[in-house]
C-alpha cells in the first residue's frame, strides 16, 4: 500500500480504519459472539478499510478493487492448505459432509445467515444462501461492491481443492442474485 499511496497518505488510511472500525463495532455491539468470527475479523475490516480509503481521495472502484484483490490472495493461502490436506488419500471423500457440518455451525442463523438445504448426502451437498451478514452489513454501511471480493475469495479457497471435488455457485448475493446457491460434489 505504501509503495502504492505513499507513506503519509497509507499512515492516515490505516488510522482512520482503525478509527472506523472502532465506531462501527461500537455500533454494532449488542450483536451475538457467535457473528465475530464474520463480522470482526472480515467485514469490519474491510467496510472501515474501503470508508478510509474512500475518505483519504480514493475511488470507490479502486478501494474496492484493493480489497477484493487482497481478500483473493488471502483465501488463496487458504485453498494451498486444503490442497495440500487433500493428498492425504480418500480424505476428499469425507468433504461434502464436513462442508455442511461446518456451514450449519459457523454459518448458521445464529451467525446472521439463512440457509435453505436442498441436500446434504455423502458424495453431494447442495444449498441456497438466502441471508448473508456480508452481504447485508455492507449494504447497511454503503459498500455493497466490497461483496463481491468475500464471494470470490471463497472460490478460491475451495474451488481447486481436490481433481475429484467440484465447487460451484451460479450466483451469489454479493454480485446481484437471488441467493447464493452454493454446490459441492464429488464427480
């Protein structure tokens, strides 16, 4: 960033995000533990970081360009380790229900979410996301093309993960459809 902005221009970004961040959680304080992991960790960040570069003279395309770019390096990171847990032979067989497993936990009502669950079985798992706290939360706060980068870090963290998986949404809330209709199979 700095090589990109300058030194003094990066210093005032990241102090007003982290002054963002503050009033936004501050806000938002009363909302239950079980959302941290989503809304602290990612889409805080992310609204205060896109408010303060928005704020500092950077476009809206550009700031969210930025954060969608740095969301996708990061999920890549995490598409390497699954990838390289996937050799651990048969393992990629046990995928599909340890996906709905996690996603009714971490993804649940109780995280803000709302889920329609077409089918869960062994080679196969299929849902439609209907609510999404992204989604909402960076509508709320005005940002709604930052949604679009969480959706696609999200393909590639999962979309490679083994020859035998295959990953994939038509269409996502964050980039205009009716929900997110999310499918995991094992071809």
């Amino acid at each position: 960033m700095e090589r990109h902005y300058g030194v003094e221009k990066t210093g005032a970004i990241i102090g007003d995000a982290w002054r963002r961040y503050a009033e936004i959680v501050d806000e938002n304080d009363d909302e239950p533990k079980k959302m941290y992991m989503h809304t602290r960790k990612r889409i805080y960040p992310a609204i205060a970081a896109f408010d303060a570069m928005t704020g500092n003279g950077i476009s809206r395309e550009e700031a969210a360009a930025f954060l969608n770019r740095y969301y996708e390096k990061r999920a890549a990171g995490v598409g390497a380790k699954i990838r390289g847990a996937m050799r651990i032979p048969g393992l990629y067989k046990l995928v599909p229900k340890f996906f709905a497993k996690m996603t009714k936990s971490s993804f649940g009502e109780d995280c803000g979410f709302r889920a329609n669950w077409i089918r869960t079985e062994r080679e196969e798992m299929c849902f439609d996301m209907l609510a999404c706290p992204y989604q909402d939360t960076c509508v709320k706060y005005g940002c709604p093309e930052i949604v679009a980068g969480f959706c696609r870090a999200d393909d590639e963290a999962y979309g490679h993960m083994h020859p035998k998986l295959k990953w994939g949404r038509t269409k996502t809330l964050g980039q205009g459809g009716d929900c997110c209709d999310f499918r995991l199979t094992i071809e």
